[in-house]
C-alpha cells in the first residue's frame, strides 16, 4: 500500500489538493492509482499528463531507499496518524518519520514563536516549559529563536520533542541545526515532514508545515509573535484553542499576539488553561461536554396553576401562576458566585482587566475561575468579553 501513496506524491507532487481529491472520491490509495490507470481519475490534462511521466517501479524503488535509511512512512491508514490533523482542509497523505512514532498517540501541546525572541520571552520559556512538558509532549519546530529554546528546554525537562520539518528528512534546516536534531532523536524524540527525503526547503513548504505544526495538537501556545511572524500562520491553521501568555502589549514584537488576541484567542495564565482545553476536546470527541457540566444550575421549582373555584352555574378560568424570580446558578465555590456577580452586575461586557480591579482577585485565579464559568455556559466570553448568560 505504501508505494500508491508515493506514486501519489511522485506523480501530483507534495501538498497537492488533487491528492486529497482523488483519495475522497477512489477511498484509497491503490484505488487511486488504478482509477489514474483506466483514465478514470478526476484528473485535469495538465495533472494526468504529469501524472503518465511517473512510474510505479519508481515509486517501488524509492520505497526500498526510504526503508535503508531507517525512515518510517506513516500513511492516513496508519493508526499513529494524528487523528486531528485529518480534520485539515488539504491534510498530507504521508507523514515521514524517523524516531519514536509512539509519541504521536500522546497528548500533543504545539509551542511555537518569533525568531527574534526578546529578553522577556527567553525568561518565560524554561518556566513555561517546566509546567507543561510534564503532562504533554511538545511539538514544533527548530527555527532559530523561540522555538529552539523551546525544543532545548524541553529536552531539558527530561521530555521528548517531536519536530516537524519544512524539508525531507536527508536534509539539514535551518543550518546549524544537525547537532541539536541528532540530540532531539537520541533522547527518545521525533522528526516527521510531508516532504520526501531529499526535498529541499521552500516558501511553500514551510507554509504547509505550519498546517502540520497547527494541526496535530489539541492545543496550540504562542509564545512570541510580531505583526508578520510565521507563528501566527501556524495559529490560523489550528482548529483548536490557543493560548498566548501576557505580555508587553507596546512592544512590535507582540503586535501579532495582541491581534490574535483581539480576535478571540485565549490569554495563557498557566497550566489549568491547557487542561481545561484538552478536557473540553475531550468532553466534545466522546460527545459528553453537555451531559457532565462542571457547575449545574438548580432546577427551576414547577409550578402548578390553581384549580378554578366552583360557583354556581359560572367557571372561572384559572389564575394565572405567580411568576417566581430568576434562580442564580450553583456555584462551586464563594469565588465563582463573587465572578458571576461582578458580571452580571455590569451594564457592558466585561474585560479581564475590569474583573480583575472590581473582585480583587490574582490575575491567574480569575483566569481559571472564567474558565470553570464557562464550561458551565453560565457566561459567554465573545472576543475576551465576558457576560452572563
């Protein structure tokens, strides 16, 4: 089955949308190929004449070099394909792998940021890094800067690093990089790419490594990010929560976080954040996130409307039932009840900022306590504004 899916990359070229096109409409690989055969694939000129210059045997044969060089290809079939990334728009049909695959059926947090990390963020990593490389393992990239801190710090911590690669695995990038990687697969980690093993790094791969970087994790953090940083594309492809920590909203070197911010994107306080996020995931995959909120509201008393009087030859119709007032929501806690109060006592939605001078509490209480209100949908937060429902 391996050799269709290389045929494939061979004879439509890496990334390509018709790879994912033909897969949809033949189901499989060989399927694909034969379709090809038979002049049956939903192929344009252009691409069938692409696609008749490439052989089978060629395909054969770079399987055979691929298996030299101890290098694992993990197909759409595979069960170590990461089931989210599936859920891309034009997902790669083969991840190449060389390392532990078994880390790709751990609970995967994505760290990525700017090549020019500032002073600020240098001290945040390590802190960051220790909190969290407990629980996940992280995933990445080496690019200069934030992200080979990341990796360094996490290897660190005594935890495993998948990169993901904008190049094949044969080659080095960014230069400099060979020492750290070789060190990266020796301490139990993982090096995967769509890209075949001699695949040189290009504009276009690195934007579709970001869809890969994105897209394998449940959760992605962005430590750092300019107004035109590459870690934001990797952002935008994530179709799940991201997180970004506090930072100097004045300085250029966060603008990008700032605006993602705007937009809807989650403030990192600490670790709670990202297990909140993956319960949610969680809850939502086993199709449980309504049955088991966190905090319940009571149950609203039934009422009963009175039996009409009994009068000679006349019948009342019944009284209408006594409105009773709203029923405030069960609380976990006298700091959840104190939260909700503050807003809903409020005429506008509420910032954190806001919450924070109104209840008196510390930054990372009031982040955890939002989140518990949340998933208990007994507020809304609309762009990091909070009101009740």
């Amino acid at each position: 089955m391996e050799k269709y899916y290389l045929w494939l990359l061979l004879a439509l070229g890496e990334g390509a949308p018709e790879i994912t096109q033909l897969l949809g409409s033949t189901g499989s690989a060989e399927a694909a190929y034969e379709a090809f055969r038979s002049n049956t694939a939903p192929l344009g000129p252009e691409m069938s004449e692409k696609a008749s210059r490439t052989t089978l045997e060629s395909a054969e044969k770079l399987l055979n070099e691929i298996g030299k060089l101890g290098i694992k290809m993990i197909t759409m079939e595979s069960p170590y394909y990461p089931e989210l990334l599936k859920t891309q728009e034009n997902p790669p049909c083969v991840l190449f792998a060389y390392g532990n695959i078994g880390l790709l059926k751990n609970k995967l947090l994505t760290v990525v940021g700017s090549r020019a990390v500032t002073g600020y963020t240098q001290s945040v990593i390590p802190q960051v890094i220790g909190e969290l490389g407990r629980d996940y393992t992280i995933a990445g990239s080496l690019s200069e800067g934030c992200d080979q801190l990341v990796c360094l710090n996490t290897l660190r911590c005594g935890t495993p690093f998948i990169e993901v690669m904008p190049c094949g695995i044969t080659h080095t990038y960014p230069k400099g990089s060979r020492t750290l990687r070789r060190f990266l697969v020796q301490n139990g980690g993982l090096l995967i790419t769509e890209c075949l093993p001699r695949t040189r790094a290009s504009n276009a791969s690195f934007l579709r490594r970001s869809r890969i970087i994105g897209g394998i994790s449940a959760v992605t953090l962005v430590l750092q990010a300019g107004a035109e940083s590459g870690a934001l594309a990797t952002a935008e492809f994530s179709k799940a929560p991201v997180f970004l920590p506090p930072n100097d909203v004045f300085r250029p070197e966060y603008a990008g976080t700032v605006s993602a911010v705007r937009k809807g994107f989650k403030m990192y306080y600490g670790p709670k954040d990202i297990e909140a996020a993956f319960r949610r995931a969680k809850e939502k995959d086993n199709g449980t996130a309504s049955e088991k909120p966190r905090l319940r509201r009571r149950p609203q008393p039934e009422q009963q409307s009175p039996k009409p009087e009994k009068k000679e030859h006349k019948t009342t119709a019944p009284a209408e039932a006594p409105k009773s007032a709203p029923q405030e929501p069960e609380f976990e806690s006298e700091k959840h009840r104190a939260l909700y109060l503050a807003i809903q006592g409020l005429d506008h939605p509420a910032s954190v900022e806001e919450l924070i001078a109104i209840t008196c509490f510390e930054a990372a209480d009031i982040a955890e306590l939002l989140l518990d209100l949340e998933l208990s949908d007994t507020i809304v937060n609309k762009y990091n504004r909070y009101s009740v429902t």
